[in-house]
C-alpha cells in the first residue's frame, strides 16, 4: 500500500479504522442522531464523535464512554462552532436568494460566488475539528486557520479526501441508511485520518507505527 497515492492510502487506513470498530461506531452514531433530536445536546454530541476519531485513529477504541467524555470536554467550543455555523449559513443563503431575484449575469456571478464560499466553508471544517482535536492550543480560530491553510496547501489532495467525505454525507442525507450505519462516524475518521497524515508530511508530528 506504500506505493498507492497518498489520498488512497488515507483513505483505506480511514476505512479500515472505521470498520474495525464498526459497532462502536453505529451505536456512537445513534446516539448523536438522538442527542440532534434534542438541539441543545448537538454540537457537542458531534465534538465527542471528533474525540473518539481522533483517539481511534491513535489505536485507542473509547466508544460511547469517549463521546461523552469529548461532548462535555469541548461543550462550550461546540455550540461557538454552531453559532459559528449559523452565521456563515444565513450570510450565504441570504445573499443566494437575494441574488435569485435579478435577471443579469451579475447576479448569477455572484450567486456563484457566494456559493462556492459556502463550499470552501464545508471543506475548511472537513479539516477544522479534527485539528482542533491534535492542538494542544484548543483554539478553534487556529483550527479553522490551519484546516484552510491545509485545503489551499493540497487541493488534489483535498479534492479527493473530502470528495469522498462529501459522497458520505450526500448518501447519508439522500439515502439516510448510511446516516444510521456509521456515516457521520466515517466522515470524523477519514477527516483526522488526513490531518494526521497532513502533520506527518510536514513533520510537525512524527509518523506513528501502525500496531493494530
């Protein structure tokens, strides 16, 4: 597998990772689904599922016990990250939809541009959570700097790591049977599985040695 494509290799190890953890990951999956059930419980919910693929991606399984752990841990950064969210979503859909109305290529211009800013949003936190996850300086500005420095640094990596964290998430919305069989949970394990790899490149962190 040394010789495959870097994008390939990360993606595989991410699969493999999933997989082999695969009932944790479904059980860890509908808890979070009954935690968005609830709004407030949400955010942090998916800042637990980032812990625990982060901690897999190290050889360690933590299971229901390690989304609760991050859930409470990254409470107050989870519901900055929505609120966050929100902003960019209203900014976005608003000036889409103010835009629909004017029959001129201007419009469509920036109709277009506003939602390939939407686009690159998705891509950033692709990479944002599972940095904030490795940080030792907690700070979700950092992370958000740092998952953008990482899409504009490796477009085709990108391009190919989070394409399939995009085709996840649309099969799990189009389809919803992925939604309830680990799809959110794969999504966090590939996204910290290339940053990982992403750190390992750039040596800001030494390559670890798979054991498992």
């Amino acid at each position: 597998m040394e010789q495959w494509p870097v994008p390939l290799q990360v993606i595989v190890q991410a699969l493999s990772d999933w997989w082999d953890d695969w009932v944790q990951m479904v059980l860890i999956n509908l808890v979070w689904i009954l935690c968005w059930l609830t709004v407030m419980l949400g955010p942090p919910a998916t800042f637990g599922i980032y812990y625990v693929a982060n901690r897999l991606v190290h050889g360690e399984s933590l299971g229901l016990s390690g989304l609760l752990e991050g859930g409470r841990r990254y409470f107050l950064r989870a519901w900055l990250w929505m609120l966050l969210n929100l902003v960019v979503t209203a900014v976005v859909g608003v000036n889409v939809w103010f835009y629909a109305r004017f029959d001129a290529v201007w419009a469509g211009l920036l109709q277009m541009f506003f939602l390939l800013l939407g686009l690159a949003w998705l891509v950033v936190q692709f990479y944002a959570l599972p940095y904030l996850m490795e940080q030792e300086e907690k700070s979700l500005r950092l992370a958000l700097r740092n998952g953008l420095f990482t899409a504009l640094a490796a477009p085709g990596y990108t391009l190919m790591v989070a394409g399939l964290a995009a085709l996840v998430g649309a099969l799990s919305v189009g389809t919803v049977a992925p939604l309830f069989l680990g799809g959110p949970c794969l999504i966090a394990v590939l996204g910290n599985r290339a940053v990982l790899e992403r750190l390992e490149t750039y040596h800001v962190r030494e390559r670890e040695t798979d054991e498992r």
